[in-house]
C-alpha cells in the first residue's frame, strides 16, 4: 500500500509534467504481485530531447525543494529520448513518441491500473483524512492548570528577589561585630602607651621629697668636710 508521502511526491511530478507541456500523461498503478520494486510508473512524452529533459529537470526540482528528496538513479538525461528517473515509490519514464511506442511500457504492463489525476488526487485526500483520524487530538488545558505553573515560576522570583536584601542585612550584622573587634583592638594599644608613659613620668611629689633629701644630704657632707678640715688644723 503506496504511503501518504509517496502519494504526494506522485501528484506533485504529475504536476511538473503537466506544467512543462509533457504529452499523453498516465499513471500506472502497478499489481504488488507482479511488481516488487515500485507502486506506479509515471509515463509521458514530450515533442524533443531539450523537452524531455526540461520535464525531468522540473520533476527534480520541484520534490527536492518542496520534499528534501532526490531521486535514487536517473539515467537517459543526456541524450534525452528515453529519461528514467527512479524515486523507489514509483518511477518516472519520460519518452519520445517514437521511443514510447516501441517499448509499449502500457502493453508490457497489462495488470496494472490506469488512473487519472482527479483519482490520484482523490487518493490522496482519503490518506490525508485517514492520517489526520490516527492523529490524536489534542487535549484542552484548563485555565488553572495554565495560571498554577506561572503561579509557581513567580514564587522562585520572589524568593530569587529577597536574596539580596537577606544577603545584605547578614553582611551587616557580620560586620558589627567585626567593627567592635576593631575598636577594641585599637583600644588597647592607646591604653597600654597611657599606662607606660604613667609609668615613666615621676610623681612630682616624690621627686620633690628626693630633692629635699639630696640637699639634706649634701650639707651633711659639707659640714663633716668642713669639721674634719678644723680639727686637721
């Protein structure tokens, strides 16, 4: 059974036949049992080789761009009587006159079915509906099941938007204390030079008192130098 593709890849070369003037334009349905290698010949004429060629050219084109195929083996191109251009699916064979009545392609195939364009055409509608029935529809989405994942991506956002507040504030109160080791640290220094240079500096009653005794003292000296200097006389 032909699938939808090679149906539309079919109707489309039909198309580029039929827009390059081919002559006497069939489609053979081939039999499956007398043919395993394709599913149709697409047969036509046209009135010179340059035509021929030009029909062959246009088929190529068209389902390259519109499909992405090219075809398997193309052969006869270059001296345009006999053209065979092989898509697996079906192949083309694009003669001249002359050549199509000698090879009687449509005699040789005596079991396979002729059909028309509007029958392939019809054809290809009925796979079309028949691949859309297979194709489940798609389910409608209530409106909360759309509103709840929003719902739940702001949420992230809110929290992803406290962050650097939070981050702030824990910068801050990480900071206080740090600042109070600071002060403390820088304290203490100022108060141990206050404490040695209290240190240092004497009293100044004491130095006073010491004063007063080296005088006393120097005096004693003086008068026992001064008696021993008498009594010496």
């Amino acid at each position: 059974m032909p699938t939808l593709e090679a149906t539309q890849l079919l109707a489309a070369a039909v198309d580029a036949c039929d827009s390059k003037k081919a002559e006497d334009i069939r489609i053979l349905a081939l039999d499956p049992t007398e043919s395993s290698l394709t599913d149709y010949f697409l047969i036509c004429s046209g009135t010179n080789e340059r035509q021929n060629v030009a029909i062959s050219d246009e088929i190529e084109y068209r389902l390259k761009h519109e499909f992405g195929v090219y075809p398997n083996s193309v052969e006869g191109r270059r001296q345009g009587e006999w053209v065979l251009m092989d898509y697996v699916d079906f192949v083309v064979h694009i003669f001249m006159p002359e050549k199509r009545a000698y090879y009687g392609l449509e005699r040789l195939r005596k079991s396979a079915k002729s059909i028309t364009m509007d029958e392939l055409n019809a054809e290809l509608k009925a796979a079309m509906a028949k691949t859309r029935a297979k194709t489940p529809a798609k389910k409608a989405v209530p409106v909360a099941e759309t509103v709840a994942p929003v719902a739940k991506k702001a949420a992230p956002a809110a929290k992803t938007a406290t962050k650097p507040a939070a981050k702030k504030a824990a910068v801050k109160t990480a900071a206080k204390p740090v600042a109070k080791k600071a002060e403390v640290k820088a304290a203490k220094p100022a108060a141990k030079k206050a404490t040695v240079a209290k240190k240092a500096a004497p009293a100044p009653r004491k130095t006073a008192a010491k004063k007063a005794v080296a005088k006393k003292t120097a005096v004693k000296v003086a008068t026992k130098k001064a008696v021993a200097k008498k009594s010496s006389k």
